[in-house]
C-alpha cells in the first residue's frame, strides 16, 4: 500500500504539524527528504531524550524519511536547495516562519514558472498569503497558543479551571489537512498536470474542528460549559468512581439507551418516567442530582461489575487508562497493530498507520528507520552532481 512510491517531498519543516503530515506521505511510499541544520537539526530531536536517549516527538513523526543537512543561509547550500526542488522534488512542505520561503526562493510563487507541476504546502500559525495576511500573520504560534486562540481551552477543564489537550492538537490537526490536501493536489495534478500552493493555518484547522461548540453558541447563545471529562451537553456520559476507588467511563446517547440503563445497570426501572430526567436536556439541567444516584448504585460495586452490567445493557463504556495500558491495550495486539523499526537507538515499536496493514502484502504500509541528523547528505549531494571534493569543501565552510 505505497501509492506515493516514486514522488519525491522535500521538507523544511520543525516540531509537529509538518513533520507529521510529511510523516504520513512517506508511510504511503513517498521519498521525503527532511532538510534540517547542520549540528543541530529539527530542534524536535531536543525535546526530551525518552526513546532510549531519543526525543518521543521525534520518533513519532520522523520514520521513514532522509535527512540532508544544510546551512540554508549560506549562499552555495542555498542554491543546493533550488536544485534540489527544482529536479527533484513534486511537493515541497514547509513550516517555517512566514515569509521565510519566499527569501529563499523556494515560494510556490518562485518555483512556479520553472515547475509549474510543483505542490507547494505552506504551514504557518495564522496563515501564510500575501493578498490576505490578516493583522496576525507575522506573530509567533506554538501549539498551545493556537488552542487558546481558537477557543478550545476555554470548553476544555473542570469549570473552575481551564485547560489545554494532553497532547499538540492544533498541531495534529495542521498537520492532517497539510496531509489530506497535498493528497488532493497530487490527485488534481493527475487530471491538470498543475501544481498548485497550499496555504494551511494552525487557527483555521484547530476552527474547523471547533464546528460543534461554534453552531452550539450561534448566535450569542451560551457556549459548552467547561465539564472536566464529562461531556458538556449530553448526560450521563463521562466518568463515576466505582466501589474499588476505580473509574469507569460510560455514555448515553438516546432515550432507548436511558430506559436500559435505568433497568439494568442502575436496577431503577422507574426512574425512567422521572420527570426530571425526561429527555436529554433535563438530564443535562438535573446533572447533579442524577450523578448522586449513579455514585450511590456503583459505590456498591467494583470496576468490573459495573462493565458487566453496561455491556449486559448494551451502554458504551471504556476503561479509564494511562500510557502503560495503552502500550498494553488487548485489542490492538488482537489485531496486531504494532511492528516496530529502526532508529539510531535500535529498534522500537511503531503502530501502523490507521486503515492500512491488511492481510495482503498490498495491505502494509512503509515503516523505514528514524534518520540520524545528516545521514543521507553525502548521498543526496552525489545525486546532485556533487563529487567527494566538492562535498568536502561544503563541510569546511559549515554550509553542511
């Protein structure tokens, strides 16, 4: 499952939001050639040292792609860069401060009479266009800005306290429309034969995945309360301790669901007809007074015993877990999602991309190593044209 096989990215990219796009075209076959600083790389690879002395941000986004360093405000690898696009590359991504890839000549708007094939994807915090910048385009965005400014943190936390995901969502979410719109551009140029430019915004991805609490407060109404990990307008759907001091989560989602809860799980087949709790809305209102009665009926009760009378009633539930279950969770290991694959710490375990690893060869994704910084230079320059001396001389004047 390698549809990408034979196209070339080229990559200036950092942190998360390209690398993961790039990431995900290279588990598709695409050759990704991640160009980053001589000495110090993708200061990703900084974040921590958790992988066996590797940063898990790193590891993560990173496999199956080439590094090649160059020193791009140096003059000769500057112009190693244009050749390098030029001949080689059908999509170059880039997520680097605005403006940046137009200094180095590499802007859609540069390359595009000399490849006018060429996918150009630009990733930057508020958008990247020069015809709409919008008084935000030049300030810095990391990702936990981007969830504040696109009013995710302020619907996310308990109501006393306000918070940000547990992981780079805004990030994530760049990153997987870079992904899913240079796919469309390749199929475009498929029927055209155009390239064309991709301008992704951390704040309109992170906008566009905030579609529901934006129509639930249209028009002025009053947004999502803040409801720690419960869900904020539907009820009863989040966590309740059991008896053994465990937590299950468990969610309702229609009136045929409520009335089996009631006679099943909570053994209170009357409090259906309550008419505090007809219907969702009143649910949501009277939330209090209905958590007290499902606390009362689980506190008799371990983890396990509560699932088993969810399951029996056919109610959503999922056990509250944390990294090390995750790691260890049974159903991926019954559909054998994890492989593994190379860094230069060895060998470590990798989950396949969702939706490939069939039963067929044709199922499998690519799963190539992690790059140390700058192996595939010496190669990627020899392509170029670049003999040993002249490689030499690039590395004595630090342009590599």
């Amino acid at each position: 499952m390698q549809p990408l096989r034979g196209l070339t990215v080229v990559t200036l990219e950092h942190a998360i939001a390209a690398p993961f796009a790039t990431r995900q075209l290279a588990d598709l076959g695409a050759r990704v050639i991640k160009i980053e600083r001589p000495g110090v790389g993708d200061f990703a690879r900084g974040y921590d040292q958790r992988v066996r002395g590797l940063a898990s941000h790193f590891v993560w986004t990173n496999r199956s792609k080439e590094s090649l360093t160059l020193d791009v405000k140096h003059p000769r690898a500057a112009e190693l860069l244009l050749k390098l696009v030029v001949d080689k590359a059908d999509v170059v991504v880039q997520n680097l401060a605005p403006g940046a890839a137009a200094r180095l000549g590499i802007s859609y708007a540069a390359l595009r009479a000399r490849r006018p094939d060429l996918v150009v994807c630009d990733i930057s915090g508020y958008g990247d266009d020069a015809r709409r910048p919008g008084p935000y385009r030049d300030k810095k965005a990391y990702d936990l800005l981007i969830q504040s400014e696109s009013g995710f943190v302020s619907i996310t936390g308990t109501p006393d306290e306000p918070s940000k995901a547990g992981l780079s969502i805004a990030d994530i979410a760049a990153g997987m429309y870079a992904y899913s719109n240079i796919l469309a551009a390749l199929l475009q140029r498929n029927i055209d034969g155009r390239g064309r430019r991709i301008d992704v915004s951390m704040l309109e991805a992170m906008a566009e995945w905030m579609g529901y609490p934006l129509y639930y407060a249209f028009e002025g109404a009053t947004p999502p309360p803040r409801a720690g990990a419960a869900h904020a307008t539907i009820y009863p759907y989040g966590p309740f301790p059991a008896g053994d001091g465990k937590t299950v989560m468990l969610g309702l989602q229609n009136e045929r669901e409520w009335v089996q809860f009631c006679d099943k799980v909570l053994r209170s087949p009357l409090l259906a007809k309550d008419e505090r709790f007809a219907g969702n809305a009143r649910r949501t209102a009277n939330r209090e007074a209905l958590r007290e009665i499902i606390v009362q009926t689980f506190a008799g009760l371990t983890a396990a015993q509560v699932a088993e009378r969810l399951d029996a009633a056919q109610i959503a539930n999922a056990e509250l877990r944390d990294m090390a279950g995750l790691w260890q969770h049974e159903q991926l290991a019954a559909r054998q999602r994890w492989r593994s694959v190379d860094t230069p710490a060895g060998r470590v375990p990798a989950l396949l991309p969702p939706g490939s690893g069939g039963d067929d060869d044709d199922g499998q994704p690519r799963l190539d190593a992690v790059p140390a910084l700058g192996q595939h230079t010496e190669a990627i320059l020899r392509e170029l044209g670049l003999d040993d001396a002249a490689i030499a001389a690039l590395r004595a004047e630090e342009a590599i």
